[in-house]
C-alpha cells in the first residue's frame, strides 16, 4: 500500500490532465495539515493564468481551536484581506482537495468566486454533489453569478491519494469536535 502522506512530495504532474498541478498542490497542503493534527484538506486560488493567488490548509486544530478555518475558508481570508484590487473574484479559480462542506460552500458563493474545483468527493459531508439542498436564495446567487462546480480534471492516482490522505486524518479530527465541544479538547491530547 503506497504511504499516502508522502505520495505528493514525489508525485510527476500530468500533462494530460488540466488541473493535475494545482490538484497536486492542493493535496500536498492537505498531507501538511494532516500532519499537523487538524482535517487533511488544502486549498488554491488560481487566476486565469494559472498563478496562484493564495493558498492554504485547514487550521481549525492549529493553536487554539478555530472553528471556521477550513481550507477554503483560510484561502478566501487571505484573498479578501489582500489582493482585492488586483483581482475579481469571478475570475478565479479555487482548487480544493476535498468537496466543500456546507460552511465553505455558501462562503464560496456569498465570496463570488467564478470556478471551484475538489480532487475528491466526501460522500458525508460535501455540499457540492447536494447543491439542490442550499436555500433557494443561495442557489440563486451561485447561477446569476454563473459559477461553475466541478470536479478538477486529474488523474486517478491523485483522486485516489487525495482522498486517503483525508481519511487518515478524519477519525481523529471528528472526535476532537466533539471534544472541543464539551471543553474537553486543551486536556485531552488526540
Ligand atoms: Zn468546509
């Protein structure tokens, strides 16, 4: 069995696949956040050139506890803290290692991001595959601003790893919600 953790810091982009790169620096970024104890999920915002605008992983379990930092969240922070005048947001692209949730997802719209794209789906918790769930007005602003979601154009291999990488850090992350929830998460280690 490959050590999926490590499969991205010597992983060949393809060029037969359109979003193989920035797929791969996303997943990489989700195997540092696993290794730095939260949810394994990293996250790009790419213009129409390819360059990279921001990036980032999920931190909610990096220092003390934050519970909206999720991947896509830490990237839309430092966009809109940063590169407004530079950039609309309608012309980019975010490639996220993992389908967005429900949070990230309606912070994607209300963000006006015109592209997202996830190397893998989570059949539990990903928004995007239950678009038809978000509150009619919700919906409205994601099709009047013409947003497309999809899932990224790379190979087999990587959706593979990206999703296993996810998963390994899953169970651990889920119970320290939990935790956290009943005070319990600053003495309790893992
Ligand atoms: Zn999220």
């Amino acid at each position: 069995m490959p050590n999926w953790d490590n499969f991205f810091d010597h992983y060949q982009p393809s060029a037969s696949y359109r979003d193989d790169a920035v797929s791969a620096r996303a997943c990489q970024l989700a195997a540092t956040a696993g290794r730095l104890g939260t949810y394994a999920v990293g996250a790009m915002l790419i213009n129409d050139k390819g360059d990279v605008v921001a990036e980032g992983h999920n931190e909610i379990f990096i220092g003390n506890f934050q519970s909206d930092l999720h991947a896509e969240m830490v990237v839309l922070n430092k966009f809109e803290a940063g590169n407004r005048e530079q950039h609309k947001p309608a012309d980019l692209t975010l490639v996220s290692s993992l389908e967005p949730c429900p949070m990230c997802m309606s912070r994607l719209i209300y963000a006006g991001v015109g592209i997202i794209r996830y190397v893998c789906d989570d059949p539990e918790a990903g928004m995007v595959t239950r678009i038809s769930s978000l509150p009619p007005l919700v919906q409205q602003f994601s099709k009047d601003m013409s947003q497309v979601w999809e899932r990224a154009d790379c190979s087999p291999s990587a959706r593979e790893a990206a999703f296993h990488i996810w998963q390994n850090s899953q169970a651990a992350a889920n119970r320290k919600i939990i935790k956290n929830s009943r005070g319990r998460l600053e003495n309790s280690g893992q």
